[in-house]
C-alpha cells in the first residue's frame, strides 16, 4: 500500500504587492489608476536625480520661510550701529556679516525668503490663469477672437519683461504689491501661447467631437474637457519660469521700484550693497547667492516636472 504522495500547495495569487497592485494595466477603480498614474510619474521624477536636488532646495526654502522666525538670530529690520556694522562673515553671532546698518545678514535672508515666495506664488495664481483662460478660449474659437487675442499677446511678448513690467511699476508706483501686479502682467503671454497650442491639437478629436453631440456647451468644454488637458504643460513652464520672476523681482527692487526698504528682499539687499562691493563683498554677494540656488533649483525642478509628464516620455 502506497502512502499519498505529499505536496507543497502552489502559492496563493490572491494577495499581489503594493507595488504591483499600482503598477496593473487593469485597474479596478479610478482611485487605483489615479495612483498607479502617479506613481509612475513619481518614479520617472526621481530617476532624475538632479530634479530631485531642486525638489530638496524648493522644500529647504519653504521650511525656511515658514520657520524664519525660529531659525534667524537677531531682528532682520534692527541693526546695531556701533558695534556691528559691516563685519564680515564668521564674525561671533553674525556667520554671513552684517550691513551696513548693523543689520544680520543671515537673518535678512532668512526673512527674505518669505517676500521671494509670496512673489512667486502670487505671480503664479495671478498669471497662470490668465493665460490658461486667454489660450484656451483663443484656440478653441478660432476666427476673430484667436486673432485679436494673440494679436494682444503678441504685443506683450514684443517687450522684454523686465522693461515692461518697468513701465508698469513706474506708472502704478513703487513697493511689493505693484511689482507683483507688474511681473503677473508680463507673465501671462507664454502661457496663453502654450494653452493655445494645446488646445489646437485637441479640438477636433474625437473625444471633443463626442462631448459636442452629447449637447454640451462651449464654455463647459473650455473649463471641463480642455483646460484640464493644459494643465501639465503648464505647471511645466510655471515652473521653469520660476527662476524668471524672482530675478525680475530682484531686478525691480535692485531698481529701487520694487520692496522698499527696510523690507528684507534679495534683491533690495543687493542694491544696498553695491556701494560697498569691493571692500564688504558680503553685504551684495550672500543675496546674491540666495537668488542663484533658488532660481537653480527651481530650473532643476521644472526640468524634472518636463520629463516626468511628458506623456511621450510617459509612454516608452
């Protein structure tokens, strides 16, 4: 009599790792494939290790911004006249120097770093959509209105930005509000032309065709089906224009027409400095230095952004 043979059971199918379950071409949810979506796009980013060293800087700037108060030394507006002014950097409780008002320089662009992301971010969500607005509906109308919109675009993009957005603040007045408001409407025109092109491409395919009969509107097509469509081209060039504004920023207020003194803005710091850039090198050189990394970090993300949602890169 033979004993039944003994065998191992075959391994369950039933449970798939984390990692596959994102990774499925057929998910089961829209949930599942939202995540699995971004998931790849995660993976395409950080395989970019040069993106991933300006997402490190972008996120060290926000910390800083938002613990400035913490992380600063002394006062940023408050200096010490006489016995402070104009050290140089490693000097005992001012590691970057001092002004020329006996201000910490350290702590001034730590401060600095809030009026650099309020620039930026308010120039962001006033330009961005402006132009997302002007080039969708510019491209899908076509006729007149895509005429006279880019005709009105193209006289922006005719003038460089900083010129214009000089213009505006000389007209308007100087201070941070209207250097933003300048900077936002110089902004908009790349971005209406990048909607533009998308929107070209799109309107007469078949998914838009199929929308049409099904009775919806113009403007529901615009907002619902073609904007969302733009959206990652531009968060690309938003991001890549990034380096853009905060040098233009800068540049105002190095002018004099942008934030006004005592205000701790990179720029601003930079003009108070000229006059003692030979001997007290610091004082225009460590602000200096600020504007390089972020804006270097920034164009390192926005490369990044680019290749992650590429959806042709996406693709291979």
């Amino acid at each position: 009599m033979t004993s039944p043979a003994t065998s191992t059971p075959p391994p369950s199918t039933s449970k798939i790792s984390r990692r596959e379950w994102l990774l499925s071409d057929r998910p089961q949810s829209r949930l599942q494939a939202r995540l699995g979506r971004a998931y790849v796009t995660w993976r395409q980013f950080t395989a970019n290790h040069l993106a991933v060293v300006g997402l490190l800087i972008i996120v060290a700037l926000l910390l800083i911004a938002a613990f400035a108060g913490v992380l600063a030394p002394h006062s940023p507006v408050i200096g010490d006249l006489t016995g402070a002014r104009l050290l140089p950097p490693g000097s005992p409780g001012y590691w970057l120097g001092t002004d020329d008002q006996g201000r910490d320089i350290l702590s001034r662009l730590l401060y600095g770093s809030r009026w650099t992301l309020l620039v930026v971010v308010l120039v962001a969500i006033i330009s961005a959509p402006i132009g997302l607005i002007v080039g969708t509906v510019s491209g899908y109308a076509g006729g007149w209105t895509d005429a006279v919109l880019m005709r009105i675009t193209d006289i922006f993009l005719a003038f460089p930005k900083l010129v214009l957005a000089l213009a505006f603040v000389a007209a308007l007045g100087p201070g941070i509000q209207n250097a933003i408001i300048a900077i936002a409407i110089t902004s908009w025109p790349p971005y209406a032309r990048i909607a533009r092109a998308e929107t070209m491409t799109v309107r007469r395919s078949d998914y838009i065709a199929a929308v049409q009969l099904m009775g919806a509107s113009s403007i529901r097509i615009i907002f619902r089906h073609i904007m969302p469509l733009c959206i990652s081209s531009l968060i690309v060039r938003v991001t890549l224009d990034m380096a853009g504004i905060i040098l233009t920023a800068a540049g105002l207020g190095f002018l004099g027409l942008g934030a006004q003194p005592p205000l701790p803005e990179w720029g601003t710091m930079i003009a108070d400095g000229r006059r003692f850039i030979l001997d007290q090198w610091w004082v225009a050189a460590m602000p200096g230095i600020a504007i390089l990394v972020v804006s270097l970090g920034f164009n390192l993300l926005g490369d990044g952004l680019r290749d992650a949602l590429d959806p042709r890169e996406s693709g291979q």
